[in-house]
C-alpha cells in the first residue's frame, strides 16, 4: 500500500479526534477491484504468518476492539480482515444488549470473560466501550437498569469509567496483550443510505431493526460521546485508530494494514530448541524410519 501511514489514522492523547477534521472517505489505496483483493490477500497472508509466530510463541496476545455506528461495516471489516488467520488462534465475540446475569456484575465483567489467551488474536463486536456510549446517550439505563448503588450515578460517573477503561487497557498492555481500537467513521449520509439498501436487499433484511431509525435520531449525540470517548481514552501505549469508512474495501485494507504493521512490532519468534533438544529431535528422525520400515 503506496504512501500508507499508520500515524494518520491513530489518535494516541497528543492529538485530539474532532468529527469535523477526520474525513470518512478519502483517496483510495486500490485502483480496481482486482487490484483490492490482491493487496487484501497479501494482507491476510502476512498477518496469518504474523499470528502463526505469535501462537507457537505463546507471550503476546491481541486484543482488537471495534467500535461505530450502526451501518458503519463492522461484520463485513471483521469478515475480510481476519478471513485468512487460522481458526485456532482467532475468536470473535459480539457484545449485544446486557443479559440478567450480566446486569447483575460489574460492567465490565462480561469483557473480562472473553479477553484472549496468550498467543491468539480476540475480535471484540462492540465492547465496554459501549458504557460511556449508549449508556451515555441513554442515562436512563444507568439511572434505571445498571445495579449500581445510586451515590455512584451522580457526578463523575463518565470519568470514573474512562479511568477505569484506559486502567484495564493498561494492565492488559502490561501483561502483553496488544490493544487495538479501531472507530469506523461514516457519514451520516452514508449510514443512510446502507440503512435504505439494508431495507430493500432481502439478503439484508435481517440485519435491519426499526430501533436503528431511532438510534439515528441521535446521531449528533453520539459524535459528541464517539469524540470524548476517544480523546479520554486515547493513550500512547493504547491508541485509537480512527478509520474513514464511506468506502467498505478502503476501510478493510486500511484495517488489515494496521494489523500487520503493529503485529510486525512485536519482539517474537518460533521457539528455538536447545543444543541437546536438536540432538534429541533427530534422534526421533531415526526412530521414525525405523518405524516405517517396521
């Protein structure tokens, strides 16, 4: 990918995330169709190799965290980013409305339970992000839903939960676990007009709920939380990628780019065996033959 720079799309708490001046379309880095799928499948080859060295390694794991409006392509993003890693070093989990069980927890406790282990790769749908999002759009399901004790509703409450979110980010970064936060940014009229092609497409029909309409009328609410979430949160050891996301195969490539070039960053190997390992190992190459010839 010609003229790509990582630091164009990452807000690390220096800069600021303003919806004004970060773009949702911009210059391609594909010229065609086919030319897409071959820098996507480059992509996906690199970062299978990348996460093959990571699972024998067993030290890192990452975690990457999605995040948008409704429409924006998350499932599809997710789908063709990840498309070529191995199954067994990959798992993805959608966050949807909070259970019984999971109101009756911590807010972020259900997120604990489905972090990565070491050596494998975690593709959160939506995450704890979501608290000082819709929760904060909607105070009402802090106010009437959340099981919290009502002095800790008041006053402070959002910034209570930023530190707590960039606190956790940083233990896991701490513990080796690669945090990545990715924001695809649409435009209101783009959102728009997906929402209309999800209602007229049948193969998308079930994708639609009237409750998205509704969401939408509180488009510039949510910008302002999507704004100070990321500004809050964004930290030099755990940025925020914001990815312009009008153009579905630019935002996948520019996603899948991001990837690699932080998996690349990783200080990690195959494990090499000691001297009397390898004499052992072909030992076995022996024992092996011998076998066949049995």
């Amino acid at each position: 990918m010609k003229n790509f720079d990582i630091k164009n799309f990452q807000i690390s708490g220096n800069d600021k995330y303003k919806p004004t001046s970060h773009p949702t379309k911009i210059k391609d880095f594909y010229e065609d169709k086919a030319d897409y799928e071959e820098i996507l499948k480059k992509l996906q080859t690199e970062m299978d190799e990348l996460q093959s060295i990571m699972y024998a390694h067993s030290k890192y794991g990452v975690l990457a965290v999605f995040q948008a409006m409704d429409a924006a392509g998350k499932d599809g993003t997710m789908k063709a980013v990840f498309q070529g890693v191995h199954p067994l070093g990959l798992s993805f989990y959608s966050f949807k409305r909070p259970s019984e069980t999971e109101l009756n927890h911590d807010y972020m406790w259900r997120c604990f339970k489905e972090l990565p282990e070491r050596g494998k790769m975690q593709v959160f749908n939506r995450s704890y992000y979501e608290e000082v999002l819709v929760v904060k759009v909607h105070p009402e399901i802090l106010e009437n839903y959340q099981k919290i004790p009502d002095e800790l509703k008041g006053k402070g409450v959002w910034e209570k939960r930023y530190q707590d979110i960039k606190n956790f980010e940083d233990y896991l970064a701490n513990n080796g676990i690669v945090v990545l936060k990715f924001f695809l940014n649409v435009s209101k009229e783009e959102q728009g007009n997906r929402l209309i092609e999800r209602i007229e497409d049948i193969t998308k029909n079930w994708k639609f709920e009237e409750g998205d309409i509704k969401e939408r009328g509180f488009w510039d609410d949510y910008q302002k939380a999507y704004e100070e979430m990321i500004n809050t949160t964004a930290t030099k050891q755990n940025p925020w990628y914001v990815i312009p996301a009008d153009d579905k195969k630019n935002m996948r490539l520019i996603v899948a780019k991001i990837i690699v070039e932080r998996l690349k960053e990783l200080k990690m190997s195959y494990p090499e065996p000691d001297e009397a390992r390898k004499q052992t190992l072909l030992g076995l190459i022996d024992t092996i033959k011998q076998q066949n010839q049995g």
